[in-house]
C-alpha cells in the first residue's frame, strides 16, 4: 500500500504500459486539448464565475464543482464493483488517508490562492491557452510554491 503520493509517482514511473507512453503522447495532448475546450466553455476558468463563487453569487460553480464530486463517487464505485484494471493491468486501488490538521492549513492556503488569482492549477494550461498570457505569473508562482513545499515538507505538520 502507498503511504505517499510519492510513492505512487514511483510505481507510475516504472509501470509498463503496453506501447509505453512515450510512443502515446499525443493521446495525453488531444486528452488535455479536450479538457481545456470543456473548461473554456463550461466558463470554469473564468475569473468572473470564481469571483461569483467566492462571493456566494452564483450557483455556477458550485453546480459544476457539485456534479464533479457526484461523478467521482460514481466513478470511484464503478472502479470497485468491477474491479476495473489499469492499462497495464495492475488493479486499481485506493490508500486510506489519515486526516491530520494540516490539511485544513494547506486547504485554506489554496482557497486564499483561488480566491486571489481567479485560477486554480488545473485551468491555469486553459487560461493561458485563451490568450490570458498574465496567468503565465500564476503558474510560476504555483511552480515556486510547489518547490519551496519540497524544500520545507519534512518541517510541516502531517
């Protein structure tokens, strides 16, 4: 069992995928091409529907964020039930996570974050896809962050 998400990053890389994903790459790019059309259109990346949402003035978001989680769940029963497999026919399993109190620090953290730039990690490739090149400094400092997270990892409390 994975006690880490770096673990799990660890088995992926050394996992044999029938074709390697060196030789399916594009599947990953027209997937991620896809994803960003939906995001666009869905308005998910628009500053103005977040701005909405953090104000309690719309129920945009939070239907979209709502029927998410509904599709998770299902997903996630579907998987079970049928004990579907990965592509390179390992099973799919799911860790059970302790809760510890700094996961409500790090949450709030990237509520501030999304609150403040409009932008949460996943639609920052579509914002910049749009044109909104300004996005470009978010990403970064989403970049920083992330770094100086592995830096301080071991100080913090889990």
């Amino acid at each position: 069992m994975q006690e880490t998400d770096f673990e799990v990053a660890r088995e992926a890389a050394t996992s044999k995928v029938p074709g390697g994903w060196e030789k399916q790459w594009w599947m990953y790019i027209l997937a991620g091409t896809y994803f960003g059309i939906v995001l666009t259109k869905a308005e998910v990346i628009s500053w103005f529907r977040i701005q909405e949402m953090f104000r309690l003035q719309s129920f945009h978001m939070y239907g979209v964020i709502g029927s998410a989680v509904v599709t998770g769940m299902i997903s996630v029963w579907i998987i079970k039930r049928f004990r579907v497999k990965t592509f390179s026919g390992q099973p799919v399993t799911f860790p059970v996570k302790s809760f510890h109190k700094g996961q409500i620090l790090g949450g709030l953290c990237f509520g501030f974050g999304w609150a403040l730039t409009g932008a949460c990690p996943g639609p920052l490739y579509a914002q910049i896809g749009t044109g909104a090149t300004v996005v470009t400094v978010t990403l970064l400092s989403a970049i920083a962050g992330t770094w100086v997270y592995g830096k301080v990892r071991q100080k913090l409390p889990h």
